[in-house]
C-alpha cells in the first residue's frame, strides 16, 4: 500500500493504528475511500509469506476473521 502524504494529514488522527483489534490497513483503506479513489495497480508486485498460516494458524484463521470483523464495524459505526 502506498498513499499520498496528502491523503494521510486527512485521515491520520482518525486511523485505528493502535488498536490490535483492528486491522490497520483494512482501517486506513476504508478511510481513504470516503476521502477519494482507491487505486489498483497491477504492476506492483509483492512477495508474501505463509509463515503466519504455518507457525500460528490460530492467528490466522480465528483472530483474523474475529479483527476483520471489529474494522468493519468500526467504520460502520462511524458513518
């Protein structure tokens, strides 16, 4: 994810980064959204890992549906 330092002084002081129950780019992507377009671009390409699917499946399929969640309805409250 990149964004321009423009788009961040408006939303900032509204992200959820502290909160471990949210998930803080799903939070600053639902942010963005209500300020301007979101972009997709396919040239950026990634590299990811399973290491968190590996070592705590846990995390990854029971807290992070349970975190989806919570950002969802964070923002839903908020409108």
């Amino acid at each position: 994810m990149s964004l321009k330092k423009s788009a961040w002084d408006k939303i900032k002081y509204r992200t959820a980064i502290k909160d471990h129950h949210v998930h803080e780019d799903v939070d600053i992507t639902m942010l963005i959204g209500k300020i301007g377009k979101i972009e997709f671009d396919k040239k950026l390409i990634m590299a990811t890992s399973a290491r968190r699917i590996k070592r705590r499946p846990h995390s990854f399929f029971v807290q992070y549906p349970v975190r989806m969640l919570k950002t969802y309805r964070k923002h839903s409250k908020n409108n």
